[in-house]
C-alpha cells in the first residue's frame, strides 16, 4: 500500500520509506533514515535530527544535508505526537519492530531499542543505551547513557535509572532499585504462575540454571541477555 504523508510534513534527503507508512501534520524526518513497513508517524514527530553532542556538526537537513549515521526504524511502530529520536555519532540509531512510543517520549543518538518496546509519555532514553524486547519504560522516567534495559524489565513512573536493569525486573525510584518481578509481562508471554516464580527466582538470582518449561521467545530472551 502506499504511504500517506501529509503535505506539511519535511521528508528529506536520505529518507528511504517502506510501504503503507502514515506520517502526520508537521512532522520532521531528516536522513539518512530508513523506516520499514506499516509505521504510524504522529503530528510533531521528529526524527533524524544531529546527535546532542556539543561537538557534533548540527547538519541543516530541511536544505540537503544529512548526518553521517542516521536512524534505522522496522516496521508496525507507532510513534505518537512530539516524539524525538536523533541520529548516531558512530552507528545508527536503531528501533526494532511493534514498538509503541507514546508522546513527548525521546531516543538519543545510538540507542538500540529491540521489538515491542513501550516508552510511556515523556520517558526518555539518553544515549549509547540498549533497550531489550518488551522493555516498557514509564512516564516521565529518565535512562541514563550506556545502560542496559533487560528484556521485558518495568521502569516504575518518574524513575532516575542510572545502572542496568535486569530482565523482567520492576525497578522504581530516584535513583531506580528493582522492587520485584514484572509478572504481567511474562504471563503476557505465555508463563503459568509456576513458571512466573521459577523465572522470578532465576532473574532476581536466585537460581543459577532457566527453568524447564518456559515458553521459547523467553528462553531466546534470558539466555540472549545471559550470552550479552
């Protein structure tokens, strides 16, 4: 299908479009970007723009110029009003698949975000960082660079996190401390309660050796995240 881009938008240079992507009133897109398939672009949107160094080269991209790395989006994402995601310094800036980006929220230079990642309004990701599958970060809550957020791992409302979070985990405060297990997040990938205690004990470090029964996309999880 074709995409549907509205006539205030700003496509420039360098931007490399899938198909049956919808882009908003007003929204900003600088390349070099290359955005997927079936992507939902809010009013205000902006990406692509310079990396916040003080040092990096603010490139006029609205008049042909293009930074050097730039961002790489999947498919089926939706990116809601006033969203940012800036280019990289050494790689691209990167966001996976089915991801839900609410409003306000923000991506700095080389952040990788994984599949299925929610930022809730305002939550902002620094950069250099590395947000795993299922990740769901909350409103107004602030990630530190060169962190990494576990897959599936619950970042309470407002917290300040400063250190990785391990996966599944519920981490809240200022500075953020993990307070439990996200269950829901694992009955959402297909855990029975008995499975939720045993992964519970085996994220928290308790139990050295997975669980026998967990649902594949989880074991691909933990044992990726393991290896990392």
């Amino acid at each position: 299908m074709a995409n549907r881009i509205h006539p205030t938008a700003i496509i420039g240079d360098g931007v490399e479009l899938g198909e049956d992507n919808v882009i908003g009133p007003h929204a900003v897109i600088l390349g070099p970007t290359r955005i997927g398939n079936g992507n939902w672009i809010g009013p205000g949107a902006v990406i692509g723009t310079p990396p916040e160094n003080r040092g990096t080269h603010h490139v006029v991209g609205w008049e042909g110029e293009q930074s050097e790395h730039g961002v790489v989006i999947g498919d089926r994402n939706r990116f809601r009003e006033h969203i940012s995601i800036h280019s990289g310094t050494h790689r691209a800036t990167r966001v996976g698949d089915d991801c839900f980006f609410l409003v306000y929220s923000h991506i700095g230079h080389d952040v990788r975000v994984d599949d299925n990642v929610t930022l809730a309004p305002s939550a902002r990701v620094a950069g250099h960082n590395h947000v795993w599958s299922y990740a769901n970060i909350g409103m107004s809550a602030a990630v530190h660079q060169q962190v990494d957020i576990g897959p599936g791992a619950m970042i309470g409302m407002s917290a300040a996190v400063r250190k990785v979070v391990k996966p599944f985990t519920t981490v809240v405060g200022n500075p953020a401390k993990a307070v439990g297990v996200n269950t829901v997040g694992l009955s959402r990938l297909g855990c029975d309660e008995a499975t939720v205690a045993a992964v519970s004990d085996h994220v928290l470090g308790g139990a050295a050796e997975l669980p026998a029964g967990v649902p594949d996309v989880l074991a691909g999880l933990l044992k990726e995240w393991a290896a990392r």
